[in-house]
C-alpha cells in the first residue's frame, strides 16, 4: 500500500489534467509495484514558481515548469520493482500526459507495517485487518 505525493507547479495543468497525472501514477502502482485493487492513497500538492528547486544533479537535465515529483512511502517493494516502477512512470506520464521525462523526480521511501494506521487509532497490520 504505497502513499503517493505528488508535487507539482501551480496553474500549469487543468483538473482534469491534474486527475490523468494522478490515474496514471496509479495505474503504475497497480501494474508494477503490487499495489492492492482499491488501495489509492494520493496527495497532489501544486506549489507557486520558484518553490520547487530541482537542479539536475549534474546529469545535463533541462528542467522546466512541467516538473513532477512523485515521492512513494512503502514496504517491501524489490529493487527490480523499484526501477520497474522508475520506468514506467516515464513512459506511461510520457505518452498519456506528455510530460517529458526530464520534468520528472520519483523517490521511494521505505518504512515498516508498523509505521501505518488506516484510521481509528489502529496499526491494521499488526492487529490483523490488513
């Protein structure tokens, strides 16, 4: 069950371009990365000019306003679903939204069952719900 933030530039996409950015990341959280049906936890953050700083790290990146960070908080994903995960993201952002994958930033965090609570002051995990 990854939680997905996503960051993005205020007023360059639509809502309904802004709810594509969002499908297809999830879409690719169901396709490659073992996400459950129906386990979709999204937060899409805009930020005014000049609040996202992304260098290129020395990579030769041409950055613009169209830049999308996608940070992912999860358990047990492999390294070979990680990089599965980076390339999809590319591709499918590529041909269904046309960002170029420059303007893309993913970064994956790793935490423990214990490190969730779905609601109710309950770790589901540990308790068995989940």
């Amino acid at each position: 069950m990854p939680l997905v933030r996503i960051d993005v530039i205020q007023d360059r996409r639509s809502p309904a371009q802004l709810r594509e950015l969002a499908d297809t990341v999830q879409d690719v959280m169901l396709d490659t990365f073992a996400a459950p049906p129906r386990d979709r936890y999204q937060i899409i953050t805009e930020h005014r000019p000049g609040q996202i700083i992304a260098e290129d790290t020395g990579l030769g990146y041409t950055r613009t306003d169209d830049l999308v960070v996608v940070q992912v908080t999860q358990q047990g994903r492999s390294e070979a679903q990680k990089q599965a995960m980076y390339r999809a993201l590319a591709d499918r952002l590529e041909q269904r939204t046309g960002l170029d994958p420059q303007d893309l930033i993913v970064s994956v965090t790793e935490n423990t069952r214990e490190d969730w609570s779905f609601g109710l002051g309950t770790a589901q995990f540990l308790t068995g719900q989940l």
